[in-house]
C-alpha cells in the first residue's frame, strides 16, 4: 500500500541512535541558567542539594548575564564575602568569607591555587564555594569555606561562540570558545580571551591612569568521553600587564576614606608602574569508571606563576610624581600536585554506604625578592628583575595526605557522615629583611574531622546538622611564624536545610552556623615573627538564606543574604591590644545582600538586573595599645542592569554596572592606611555569535 513500510531492526536500531544523539545535542544547548545541578567540590560529582553543607555555586550563565569578567567581580554575588585590598603581603585576589580570610582557600578544579596572581573567568564553568571549614575534603584550610574554580572541558556536542564587547573607559574585549569533535570519543577545545580596561581616575599632575591589559588561552583535549576511561589533557596560560590602582588614603583623624581624593577621581599612580604576571597550569586528568558506582580518578598538575609590580600606595596629601608609597614585589613559584581518589557505593548489613577515600601530594617551591630603586628618592623607577641585594625570601614545602569518608543511610531517608584526613607537612622559609635572615621550620602533623547528619524526607527536601574542623599552618602564604606556634586550628557548627521547589526548578536554602578560630596569624611577613600573631581567639556566628533557579519558564532569580555576628575573643599574648577584645573584627561586613534577576521577553528580548549591599566594615589589626579605634568604609549599595536580544545563531547585550554611578569602597587593606575605590558607572555593549 503506497505510504506503508516496514522497517527493519537493523533500520529502527540505526534511528534510534540518530534520535538519541539529536536528544543530547539539545540538551547540551540548553542554557544552564542560574541553579546548578551538579558539582564536584565533594571530590565526586553531586547535586549540591544532596551535600550536608552550605554551598553557593556561581553559574557561567551568572557570570555571562552580568558580563563578569574576572573572578573577583563574579564573587560580588556570594553574600558573607568582602574584598581585602591586594596589599599585605598578598597581591592578587583576596577575600573574606563569613569573617575569615580565604587567599589559602583558592582552588582551580580541587587542587590548590594559592599563589598571588588576578583570575579571570574565561576559561571556567562555574564557581563552587563551599562554605565552613573543608580540611577533610581538601587539606589546610580556613572557617570560612573553599572557593573552588571549575574549568571548562572538551565535549562531544559542538559548542563554539565568538564575541567582542566595547564600552566606556576604553573597555574592549575579545573572546572565543571553541569545541569540536575529533572523533567517536574524543573532542578538543580551546578557550581565548584578550581585554583592555582604563579608568576615569588619573593623576591630576601627570595624568597617568590606572590600566588593564589581559590575555588568555586554555587549550583542552579529552580521549575516551563517554567510555570507562577518560583522559583529559588541559593547559591555562593566563598574562596580565597592568597598571594597578590602589585607591584613596584613610582620614587619619576621621578614620573614614578620603572622599574629596575619590569624588575627584585622583589616581596616585605614575606611567612607569606596573604589574605584571604569566600563569602556565597544566594538568592531566584520568578517569577510571570501574562500575556504575565505583570509579577511581587521577590528577596531576605542574604550575608556574610568576609576578613582578611596583604600585603606588596613596599616603595622604595629594598625588604627585613620585606614585606614592612604593610597593614593589616579584614571586616566582612552582607546584606540583598529584592526587587520586577512589569512591565507591555498595552495601553492608542492610545498610548503603557511599565510601570515599584517596591520597595527595603537593609540592611548593617559591622565591619573593624586592625591587631595587633605578631611580631616585623624589623620583623613583622599578623594573621587574632589578633586585635590591638582600637575599630572596623563600619557602619550600612537601605534603604528604590521606583521607577516607562514608555515608551511611542507617535508616530510610538518614544518612551520617563521617571523614578523616591526615596531612604531614614538611616545609622550610627563609625570611630577609636587610642584612638580617630569618630561617623557619614549618613542620606539622594533623588531623581534620568531618561530619554530617541528613534526613531526606522526600527528594525536594534535605535537613543537616554538620560539624567540621581545618587547620592552617600558614608557612606556604608567607606568614613568618613557622611552627613557633600552633597551626590555626577552625571549628564550625552549622545546621540548615535545602528545598528544591516549583518541581525543583527553584532551590532555596538557609543555614545556621558558629566558628570558632584560634591562633590566627597576620597577614603581612613583613611585620616579623613577634607581631605575626593577629587574634588568639575568635568567632563568627551567622545566618545564611539564598534562592537560586526559575520563579516561571521566564523569570529567574539568584539572590543570597548574610547576616554575621563576628567578635575577638583573645588578642595576641606577645602583643595584643586589649582593647580589641569583644570588637568585630577587620572587613566583617555584618550585613551582606546580593541579588540578580532576569526575565525573557517575547521576540528574544531579556532583560535583567540586581544589586549588591554591604554594610560598614572596620580595617586594622589588634596590635599596640590603643583604644579601638580603626579605619572604617562605609555601607553601599550598587545596582546594576542588562538588557539582551538573544537568537540561536548570535546575542547582542548591554549592559550597565554601577547604574546610579555610586561612589563605593569594596576593598580595605587590613593593616595600612588605603581602601580601593569600587567600579564607577561603565556601559558594555556586547556581541555573540555561534556556530
């Protein structure tokens, strides 16, 4: 009969396989939006629903939508979070979290990136910031959280974008996003960017303006995608060639910023300052998925990173030809990590286990020297590679890890689980200042604990009370104490509970915690062995509440609030100020908020928009003895905007930050007598196309 036919098995079968790869290809496409479903900060693939710990997770649609361009901005939407100025010893992002600080906390795809350098987000699909203390599940650590990088990776399906944005203060940005596939199981992708940024501050006697100038690349191969065995083979070359801004002074009798300097827009930098930095990270991944529910994964990776800078610290009066307070450094360090990690699911006596357990080695080798002045007193001139003649600081360190982990559903719908983690650390630094060198040891053994209790009544619903601990020995982040005290030792307590609603298309979260933290060191080595202790005891206590997902098909909404309760307990035996005692301590904003919201209109038209709210924050450490009184900025808001006309085949956007061009200060140096100046008012008009 005409328009009648059988198909054959061996037909039927091949369409299926066509219709199953056409059913990927568009899933694939799919934007991820603003709720993510899966992350590997718990060293396995997970929902973050299902991990009895609080964690807040920035999506690559996030970062896009806002035209984020670094990791610093796109950390503006984790609530509990400030920004330390890149001074102290740590050039390079630095941030607090719930009240301690983090820049030994960094990690590009579970494996430790402490070194001082500014990150872009070019090259990543998301950031996963897992909050309290993670020393079970990463090693040395902080009572704040873990903020975990997570790269992008070839893929299967065809993903390939171009784009470019322009806009005010001579902004302009090019970057690529490659993938194709080679073969049945292997594709290659390759990630570029290349950005130039000004600024509307200068130096009114020379004119000089802070600059940025940035380029990246981060080719990737994977073999075996989809198989039993996948290897992943990945290189990040990231350089920057700045001018750096380091903002306004403090009013030395005020305490406050120095508003006149920042309404003026004065810059206290010169043209021949830079900073300038080359990252190289490769890494190599192996995969082994021995069975449904067991898989055995291997990493490898050698760093280098390298820094040189001179920066002019603003000192009060006014801007000149000098470039302020100088501050010079050069690092040069070199990593080496290997890690593998077993995880399997099986069960015993009536019961399922998920066990967890695996080995590190890290390896750390790092030189620090100052520049020497070419120039002048009144006139000074540095140059990367120019050293003064006293001797390189030094740091050398070996780790040695293990750990194991189970989860127990000892009943239906409860789960406890229990980790433990030991970690052997031999390490070395040499310290100089002048004619004089300071050799430390760094040896330390310890243990870290992690627990949890879950019930999970239904799938949407998710109850915890977890406890956590992490020790910090702070040698590899240039802390001159070496082990002539105890490693910082963070315990935290937090309760919470996770809701997915609307079909778990909206995920909503609250949480409960109390840290406490003892045996803090300062941040700055140049302070020497006897002032390197900053707080003996501390604590911080908080709520947390964050949604994240779709509020209807075309509403959605990622927003987070933090409240802290953050106070020093102890103050340093050797040379504490009582006076601190009781006070909150440094770049502790006790209210955060953050909030972004996008909805799609008919014709492919979206528009968005948000804010980000903290307030007062203190900066200063409990050293000598007077009454406490420490510089301070004041609370802000800033509102941003985006508007977006979206097709398959291209996008165009733009967007403005800093609508209302508020004058803000979003970073503090904790010690000195300086806060950054936030981002002013800037419009990006953006383009995308793919193919």
């Amino acid at each position: 009969m005409a328009g009648i036919y059988f198909v054959g098995p061996a037909v039927a079968a091949e369409e299926e396989k066509t219709l199953g790869a056409v059913t990927v290809k568009a899933e694939a496409e799919k934007p991820d939006g603003l709720l993510a479903t899966k992350t590997r900060v718990g060293k396995v693939v997970q929902d973050p629903h299902d991990i009895p710990q609080a964690i807040t997770t920035i999506t690559r649609s996030l970062i896009e939508e806002q035209d984020a361009n670094s990791l610093r901005e796109a950390l503006r939407n984790v609530s509990g979070l400030s920004f330390n100025a890149a001074e102290g010893g740590r050039s390079g992002d630095n941030m607090n979290l719930r009240g301690f600080y983090t820049f030994g906390d960094m990690y590009l795809d579970g494996i430790r990136d402490t070194a001082q350098y500014d990150r872009e987000v070019f090259n990543l699909e998301q950031v996963d910031v897992l909050r309290g203390a993670a020393a079970m599940l990463f090693g040395r650590g902080q009572a704040g959280g873990v903020i975990n990088q997570v790269s992008k990776t070839p893929m299967l399906y065809g993903i390939n974008k171009v784009g470019f944005g322009v806009g005010s203060n001579g902004y302009f940005e090019t970057k690529a996003d490659l993938n194709q596939r080679l073969g049945e199981t292997t594709a290659f992708r390759l990630n570029m960017m290349n950005r130039d940024e000004e600024s509307g501050r200068s130096n009114p006697v020379t004119g000089t303006t802070p600059e940025i100038h940035r380029q990246g690349i981060a080719p990737s191969i994977a073999f075996g995608l989809g198989t039993n065995h996948e290897i992943v083979l990945s290189h990040l070359w990231l350089q920057t060639n700045d001018r750096p801004d380091y903002g306004v002074p403090f009013n030395s009798v005020s305490k406050k910023p120095e508003s006149t300097y920042a309404k003026n827009k004065d810059y206290w930098g010169v043209s021949g300052q830079f900073d300038e930095s080359q990252t190289n990270v490769s890494t190599l991944s192996y995969l082994y998925k021995i069975s449904p529910d067991t898989q055995w994964r291997t990493v490898a990776r050698a760093a280098n990173y390298h820094r040189s800078y001179w920066a002019g610290a603003p000192q009060g009066g006014a801007p000149g030809v000098s470039g302020g307070g100088a501050k010079t450094r050069e690092f040069d360090t070199d990593n080496f990590a290997l890690q593998s990690d077993f995880s399997t699911a099986f069960t015993l006596a009536g019961m399922r286990h998920e066990l967890l357990t695996g080995v590190e080695y890290f390896k750390e080798d790092s030189k620090r020297w100052a520049l020497q002045n070419l120039g002048t007193s009144s006139r000074p001139v540095y140059k990367s590679g120019h050293y003064t003649s006293t001797a390189p600081s030094t740091y050398n360190g070996d780790t040695y890890s293990a750990y194991v982990q189970d989860t127990v559903e000892f009943v239906p719908d409860w789960k406890l689980t229990a980790g433990i983690r030991r970690d052997e650390m031999r390490s070395q630094i040499s310290a100089a200042s002048g004619s004089t060198v300071t050799n430390l040891n760094g040896d330390f053994s310890e243990n870290s604990y992690r627990t949890g209790l879950s019930w999970q009544p239904s799938a949407a619903q998710h109850y915890y009370l977890g406890w956590s601990d992490s020790f910090s020995p702070t040698a590899d982040l240039y802390q001159l104490s070496g082990n002539i005290y105890p490693a910082e030792r963070s315990k935290v307590t937090e309760i919470g509970s996770k809701w997915l609603l609307l079909d778990g298309a909206l995920a909503f979260r609250v949480a409960l915690y109390h840290a406490v933290k003892d045996w803090e060191r300062n941040t700055d080595l140049d302070v020497g062995i006897n002032n390197s202790l900053l707080t003996k005891k501390r604590e911080s206590n908080g709520l947390e509440l964050e949604v994240a997902g779709r509020l209807t098909d075309k509403w959605e909404v990622f927003s987070g609030l933090s409240l802290i309760d953050a106070e020093i307990r102890e103050v340093s035996p050797s040379n504490g100020n009582a006076n601190f005692v009781g006070k909150m301590p440094r770049n502790t904003p006790k209210q955060t908020f953050n909030l972004w919201s996008t909805y799609q209109l008919p014709f492919g038209f979206k528009v968005g928009g948000g804010m980000e709210f903290k307030s007062k924050r203190y900066g200063g450490a409990p050293t000598g003895t007077g009454a406490f009184n420490p510089n301070w900025v004041p609370s802000y808001t800033r509102w941003d905007a985006m508007v977006a006309y979206e097709q398959p085949k291209y996008a165009l956007k733009f967007n403005i930050q800093n609508v209302f061009d508020k004058l803000y200060y979003d970073a503090i140096y904790d010690n000195g007598g300086f806060t950054y100046v936030g981002q002013a008012r800037r419009f990006i008009l953006s383009a995308e196309y793919k193919f």
